[in-house]
C-alpha cells in the first residue's frame, strides 16, 4: 500500500489526483467549523451534553466529521444524500420507469443521478428540521429563550425567516459536501461521498481514541491488560472486515462460440463474482437508525423517578432501546443483531435483481456449466448467493454488537461504532485498488509506447 502511494506521488498525474483529493478534504474540514446563522456560542457546551446522551446524534456526529456538535451548515453531512440513493435503489425495482432508465446506460444513470439530486433537497430540509428540533428541545427543554441554541426562538410558524435561514444554511452545506464529492470522482482518487465520510469519521478518530483511554484508564494491571485485549480486538475487526469486504465466490461462465459474416465471436471462459457482502455498510445504517429511534421518541416522555403508567411505558422503551438501558441492555444487542442480519439479506436481494444477471448472461450467449439458462440459472444463482450472504450477515451482526462485546470485555470504551469502523477500512480499501488500478493502466501505457 505504502509502495503504490509513493509511486502515485511520483508521477504528475496521479501526484494531482491525490493532492486534489486531499485540497477537498481540507476544504471539507474547513466548512465543518462554519456556524449556521443566528447560533448562540454560550449554548454549545450544553449541545456537546446533549449529544453524549443521544446514540443517533452520536452516530451522525462522528459522520460529519463533529460538525454537529460545532453546529456547522455541515451538520448533516451527505447523510441526506446516502438517505436519497437508498430511496432511488428501493425504488427502482418498484418502478418500471426507473428500471428502463437503469438499462439505458450513461445517459439513463446522469438522470437516475439528477432524480437523486431533487430528492436530497426534501429530504435535507426534513432532517434539517428533524434534527435541530430534537437537540433545541434536549438543550433547552423549557423553551427559555437564555439557554436555546440560538439566538431567537426556532420556530418554522412563529419566527419563520431566522428559522427557514438556519435550514437553508444547512441544507446548503450538505449539497455543498455532495458537489465537494462528485469533484473528487472527476478529478481525483475514490468514491467522492464515501471519501468525505471517511474524511469525517479519521477527523474525529484521535480525540476519541485518547478520551476512550483518559475515561477508560486507572493505572492498574487490569486496565492496561484491557486496553491490550482492545488494541489485539480492534486488529483482528479490521483483519476480518477486509476478508469479508473482498471474498467473493466466482461463478464460471462459458460464452457460446457465434458466427457473424467471417468472424467468430465467443467461445471464452470467464466468471461471475459474487461478493460475500454485497450490502456494505447500508444494513448497519437501517438497523442502528432503526434501532434507535424508539428510544429517542420514548426518551422525550420519559421521567426517570416519575410515576403514572405512561411514564412507566416510555421508561420500558427508552431502556429497552437504549444499549445502556438498565437490564435491557442485551435486548437491544440482540435486537440490533437480527436487524442487521435480516437487512443484509434483503439489500442483498434488492441489489442483485436490479443487476438482472441471469437475463443479461442469457442475451450475451453465455450459460453456467451444467446449468440451463434462464430460470434455472437465476434458481442456481439465488441459492448460492443466501450461502454465501449467510456468512456476511452474521459478521455484520457481530460487527454490529461488538463495540458492546468488546467495553464488557476489556472495559475500554471508544465512541468509534462498528458502522464508522467498517466505512473507514471499506473506503481505505476501495481507494487503494482505484489507485493501483490507475498505476497498472499507466504501467500497460508505457510498455505499449516503447
């Protein structure tokens, strides 16, 4: 890995392509210490408060690299992006527009993309609304003009420019870190939104690293033998993570041979890869934001000492759905694992039919050794690919409940989630293939002008 970065520096091209990427990043930093308008600066020690006591704006804070805790216009991040494509590829199936469009090539996945991009705006403003809401509310529960986040009430009827102007600010912010993105994909090294969320979560990794060990640390023995048993843990995840994320079963493929004037095409063998977790990151992201919803709603009723049956239900969800809830605390692990497992099977299936591999190896001529074309191939396909989905569900399930298994375990505790964990190594992975990939091609281009 180290050799293919110092030989990208070394040739021009790549040498821009690189510091392009890394300029994006810094302006992507920069924007994160941007405060939305009407901000009240002696309010953010509370919101930091506020967050430590929240697991979803835990989880988008670190996404965005802290800026919600700094109250940026990057607040959001790209989530509301992420949000739209997993729309658009839910729907597509669903859609016999959208899947004409799919097939239509480039020209059909530059309006599948522009379809995206009006579908974020909503979705921007919806969470923009959502999320201020919610820590305006845990800030300042009361509604005392002295403690809110800002500087004049937040509130879209009765005081509806300021607070339109601080979800316009935000919402721009997110389209702004989607263009930073689509600049890296056209002039730089990677997936343009996975590098800006890899960029955000590696921002905020050494402070949580060194507060996980000043919280975790005691001096004794036992303390320093835990953190080794986290250091050799959190080897291993990454280990396992990049087995996972590249093991793909190959399907063989034969291309019958055909005859077209006095040539003939076909006749080679080649495959079919089938990756092991063809879902990423995604079924974390539904599970965890599924996971932990009750619990926020519940959390706004909730009383802890209060009496009244109510309070003793939105009690019963707020712990259940909390991963330190008291006593419930292995429901929710058990709860997040079969959510995990199950999303990962049904992504999975989604992915794969908007591929249409049986039909497209059908038209191409090509067939699977010993298989028919055409329903049997897709039957054939369909049971090995749950076999081999079985074995990255169920690591992402683990993967999902690990952080817990691991402060039970070693009693060092790290704000880093599995989701983040798995994104850095998934993205840091995909962007040393791309930049291999772009070196072989210039090796192939030398040899070929000598």
């Amino acid at each position: 890995m180290l050799q293919a970065l110092v030989r990208a520096i070394q040739l021009p091209d790549l040498r821009r392509r690189v510091l392009f990427t890394m300029g994006m990043l810094l302006i992507f930093r920069l924007i994160a210490h941007v405060p939305v308008p009407n901000i009240n600066p002696d309010s953010l020690r509370q919101l930091q408060e506020a967050l430590s006591q929240n697991q979803l704006a835990q989880l988008l804070n670190i996404f965005a690299g802290g800026a919600l805790q700094n109250f940026s216009v990057a607040a959001m991040g790209v989530y509301p992006y992420i949000t739209a494509s997993i729309i658009m590829q839910l729907l597509q199936p669903l859609i016999p527009a959208l899947q004409e469009l799919q097939k239509e090539g480039e020209q059909g996945r530059i309006r599948l993309n522009r379809y995206q991009m009006w579908l974020t705006i909503p979705l921007a403003y919806l969470q923009a609304y959502g999320q201020t809401l919610t820590l305006e509310r845990s800030v300042n529960p009361t509604g005392d003009l002295t403690q809110s986040l800002f500087r004049s009430p937040f509130d879209i009827v009765n005081n509806f420019l300021p607070t339109f102007t601080i979800l316009t600010s935000m919402v721009a912010g997110t389209m702004l870190l989607v263009w930073l993105g689509e600049q890296i994909n056209e002039r730089g090294i990677g997936q343009g939104i996975s590098v800006i969320i890899f960029g955000g979560i590696v921002s905020r990794l050494p402070g949580l690293i060194v507060q996980g060990f000043q919280v975790s640390t005691a001096g004794d023995l036992g303390t320093i033998l835990g953190i080794i048993g986290f250091l050799a843990i959190a080897l291993l995840t990454i280990v396992g993570i990049v087995l996972i994320q590249e093991g793909q079963r190959r399907i063989p493929v034969q291309y019958a041979k055909r005859v077209r004037g006095n040539k003939v095409y076909g006749g080679q063998s080649s495959h079919i890869p089938l990756k092991v977790n063809m879902a990423g990151m995604i079924p974390l992201i539904f599970a965890q934001s599924i996971i932990i919803f009750p619990g926020i709603v519940a959390s706004w009723f909730y009383r802890p000492g209060g009496e009244g049956f109510g309070n003793q239900v939105a009690g019963f969800f707020y712990n259940t759905f909390n991963p330190t809830g008291a006593g419930h605390g292995w429901i929710y692990m058990l709860l997040l694992f079969l959510l995990t497992v199950g999303f990962t099977y049904f992504y999975t299936l989604v992915l794969f039919q908007q591929q249409d591999i049986p039909d497209n190896l059908q038209r191409n001529g090509g067939f699977i050794p010993g298989i028919r074309p055409g329903k049997a191939t897709e039957q054939y396909l369909g049971r090995v690919l749950n076999r081999i989905t079985l074995a990255g569900a169920l690591f992402l399930g683990l993967i999902a409940v690990l952080p817990f298994l691991t402060q039970t375990i070693t009693g060092v505790q790290l704000g880093l989630g599995s989701t983040a964990l798995l994104i850095v190594v998934g993205v840091a992975v995909d962007t040393m293939r791309q930049l291999e990939s772009q070196l072989i091609m210039r090796d192939y281009e030398g040899f070929l002008s000598r």
